[in-house]
C-alpha cells in the first residue's frame, strides 16, 4: 500500500497516556468541588472565594503597532494591538460613526486541548463581546467612515480570558492615543450554588458550567467605564438565578473599580517615560543647534584672520 504523504503517521504499536496517569483520575463532580474549594472555603492557590489574582501590565509592547498592551492574570496571558484607522473596506455609503473591527484569538498552545487555527465559534462570540464592550468608550464620531482594528490574542488561558482581553484592549486603545470618553475595565465571577467565585480558573470556570448538583451555575463577566460609572457589555453564561446574578453584579462592579489604580499608573507612566524621551530629544537637539553654531563661528572667524 502506498504511503500518505500528507499524513504524520504514528508508530504501529502506542500506549494509551492513561497508563501513566495517578490513580483515581476519573473523580465524580463533588469530589472536584471539594478538592477545587477545600473544607476551609479557600480555594487550591490560597485565595478566598472573592478574590483576584495579581496583575501584570505592559503597554507598547508591539512595536509595529500604533498602541499595544500586554496583560497577566496568574496564568492567563493576553496580548492586544491596535493599528491606526483605516477607510471601512467595501463601504458604498457614508458612515457618520467610525466602527472597531475585533478579531479574538486562541493560540494553539493556550489550553491543554491543542486548538485548531481556524477561527470557530467561541472565538466569534468573544470577538463580538469585545467589541460590544469597546465601542461605547470610543469617541468614534471623531473618525467618520474609518475603521480602527484591534487584534486579540490570548497566549494561555487559564480562567478569566475575555475579561483579561477586554482590560488589555482598553489600555492599547489608549496607548495608541485613540480618542476615548472612558478607560474600560473588566472582570469575571463563576456562580456555583451559593458561592460567588471572583477571577476563577479554568479548572474553576469548567466546574462552574458543569454544577451537575447545582441548580444555581454559570459564569458572569462585566465590564464597567469607571469614570462614567456605566456598564457597557454584560455577559451571562449557565442557569444563573435573579438574585444570585444581581449580588455578582456587585462584586464585579467592586472588584472593576479596583483595577482602575492599575490601570491609571499604567498610563501615567507611560506617559511620564515619553515625556523623558522627549526631553532627552530635545537636549540632544539643543546641543547639536549649538555645536553648529560655534562650528560656523569658527569658519567667520578664520575667514576674517584671512
């Protein structure tokens, strides 16, 4: 039989991975739970039920990018770029309004199921949440008929990705020095019955889409204009209750203010650091202003000897 060159193939003979797994892998729903949560409420890294991991923020990161914004939050990592606007391709009529053009993407090595590059329907669904998130904080009466693209790519996912996205879109916009009415911030909680889980894990998230004995079950992201105190984009996910969703509500609205700080030094100093660029431009300037006027002092001088 001919061989298919255009297949990898595997070897003939292979063992199954679950050989070397520990023993007691397949565990049952509230054996996770409890090992997710433990006796004491804690949750597997310390944190208490509501709250966040650390933030790591880097903004102009790409280089060939107008604005840029690197993001951490524990294990998830996002990198967002904004490129300068551009005409609204395929437009046949005038629009008074500029349009943000999202792409959401999953790197192929971002979660432990390897990912196909194709664009499917999780991606488009995040693309469309980001947008919708971004788009009331954009002046974009300013740009009529342009188009702004941001570009989205979570390198790792571990809990938390949209929100961690939309945060780092945010802070590229206005690396870029778009025009925005507000910064946005935004974050995520997991509803598990009784419990209001801020900032959860993949691990987490999955229990919570699960919640197999759970009635009350879903995830919740937010995201807030903090200065406007408005909330552009909510986004509900599982059986989640009235109440249950109204009191998540308020510990993301809470927990949104509290990244404004971050956000907030961020930029300033960004900021700062251009300023001293540009005073060291200047400097370099002055000196060579004045290195040529004492070269032409020079050249009258020797011409006035002679």
């Amino acid at each position: 039989m001919p061989q298919d060159t255009k297949r990898v193939n595997g070897p003939e003979i292979s063992t199954s991975f679950r050989v070397h797994c520990k023993a007691g892998e397949s565990k049952t729903f509230e054996d996770r739970v409890r090992e997710a949560f433990g006796k004491s409420g804690r949750r597997t890294d310390g944190r208490g039920l509501q709250e966040s991991r650390k933030y790591f923020v880097k903004v102009g990161v790409v280089s060939s990018a107008k604005g840029s914004a690197y993001i951490e939050l524990g294990n998830t990592k996002a990198i967002v770029s904004v490129f300068d606007p551009r005409e609204i391709p395929k437009q046949n009529k005038f629009c008074s309004l500029g349009e943000l053009y999202c792409d959401f993407k999953f790197s192929p090595f971002a979660s432990v199921h390897r990912k196909s590059p194709q664009t499917d329907a999780r991606e488009r669904s995040m693309a469309t949440a980001l947008t919708s998130a971004l788009n009331p904080s954009v002046c974009r009466h300013l740009f009529p008929n342009l188009q702004i693209d941001v570009f989205a790519n979570v390198l790792e996912d571990d809990g938390s990705a949209l929100a961690v996205v939309i945060t780092a879109a945010g802070l590229a916009l206005a690396d870029a020095c778009v025009p925005m009415f507000d910064i946005v911030t935004a974050t995520t909680a997991g509803i598990l019955g009784d419990r209001i889980i801020l900032d959860p894990t993949a691990e987490e998230e999955n229990l919570c889409m699960d919640g197999h004995s759970e009635e009350n079950h879903g995830m919740v992201m937010l995201a807030k204009l903090p200065m406007l105190d408005q909330v552009p984009d909510i986004r509900q996910y599982g059986n989640v209750e009235i109440d249950a969703l109204w009191q998540a509500c308020k510990v993301l609205n809470g927990a949104c203010g509290e990244l404004v700080p971050i956000v907030q030094h961020v930029l300033v100093s960004k900021v700062n650091s251009r300023l001293q660029e540009l005073a060291l431009e200047n400097d370099e300037e002055a000196e060579n202003d004045k290195d040529g006027d004492e070269s032409v002092k020079s050249v009258k001088g020797s011409d006035n000897e002679r």
